[in-house]
C-alpha cells in the first residue's frame, strides 16, 4: 500500500490550492495530484515531495500558460499545466514515494 498526502493551501498575493487527503493505492499503479491556482502574472510551477524528517525534494519544474521551461529528472513523472491549473502524473508507484506532495509557483521574470 503507498500512501500519498497532499498539502492543502498555501494563501499570498498569488495563491496556490491544493485538495486536501490522502491517496492510497498499490505498487505499480498510476496516482494523478492537482493543484490549482490565481495568479495575474505567468508563472513557474513547482512540485515537491517531503520525507518525515527530511528537507523537501524537488521534482520539477514547468512554465504555467506556455508549453516549454520543463525540467522532469525522472521519466515516471509527467506534469500537464492550464491557465489556472497543475497535475502531477507518477506513474509505476513504488513504496519510496510515500511522502507529502506540494506544489509552488513563483513569476517567471526571465
């Protein structure tokens, strides 16, 4: 059984959301984690994974609104993003992705 946790809300001048619960599924299986959120500006879209009594790991980051500016380190992770939405795809499970999942988003200035 790997259990999956999603942070809730993190609230600014932007705001990011997240559905709050668990996620509880099996080895192998695909699991899918949303995120939404309200920004005026185009931003750049983190996702983490948190270990109890770890800093948090990175995972990847995407461009919001375009289609380029991705960087996913490992093949079993796929990101899709819209204007005011991100998910987070891990495909083929294993029991080391039990952790806290959470997604950031920051203005892309560049």
């Amino acid at each position: 059984m790997i259990l999956l946790y999603s942070f809730p809300e993190c609230r600014g001048e932007d705001s990011v959301t997240q559905p709050p619960g668990y996620v509880i599924t099996t080895e192998g299986e695909q699991v899918t984690l949303d995120c939404t959120f309200n920004t005026s500006n185009y931003p750049i879209l983190y996702w983490y994974r948190h270990y109890l009594n770890q800093a948090p790991q990175f995972i990847l980051w995407k461009k919001a609104r375009t289609w380029s500016g991705e960087q996913i380190p490992n093949n079993r992770y796929a990101s899709t993003t819209s204007r005011i939405s991100t998910k987070l795809v891990i495909q083929r499970l294993t029991l080391s992705d039990t952790a806290l999942y959470y997604c950031a988003l920051s203005d892309d200035t560049q």
